[in-house]
C-alpha cells in the first residue's frame, strides 16, 4: 500500500564499528510498508514506530521541526543516528 508521502532516513552521525557498515550521508526511502533494502533490521526495528507516526501525519512534540525526527540504533557502544524526514511525492 504507497502512501501519499514518503520518509527519507538519513545517517548523520556514526559511531565506532556498525556491523552493517552504514555511514554517514547514507540513505534510505520508504515509500509503502517495505523494510528499505540495505538498512540494518536492528535499526529499522527502533526507527519504524517514530517513521510510522511520520508516515500517518503525526508529529513528535520535541522536534524542533514538524516533519523531523532523529532516532539512535540500538547499540549502547556503537550508536548509528538516524534523521528521518517526511516529504511529499513529488
């Protein structure tokens, strides 16, 4: 089922080993209920409730803006950050 927006996950910050090798500047899209091909299942399963909420038209009330969030893998000694950016079909 497509949606009438995507999400755009980006890397912005990496740090020591990511087992997967992500790196900063990698992206990622979801566009309908799909895991994105590439992006680490762990990280994906901490990203997806904040994505979802995105994808829906929600909002989380701490971002500064309203189409933003940043989500960390769950590694506690080797965290991947993630931005993930709702934008509209173009």
């Amino acid at each position: 089922m497509p949606f009438d927006r995507e999400l755009e996950i980006e890397v912005v910050e990496r740090n020591g080993h990511c087992s997967v090798e992500h790196k900063v500047g990698d992206t990622f899209r979801i566009k309908s209920y799909k895991t994105p091909e590439g992006i680490c299942l762990s990280a994906f399963h901490a990203l997806w409730p904040p994505a979802r909420t995105l994808l829906l038209g929600g909002e989380h009330p701490w971002e500064k803006e309203k189409d933003v969030t940043t989500v960390a893998c769950p590694d506690p000694d080797n965290p991947v950050v993630f931005r993930i950016r709702r934008v509209r079909k173009g």
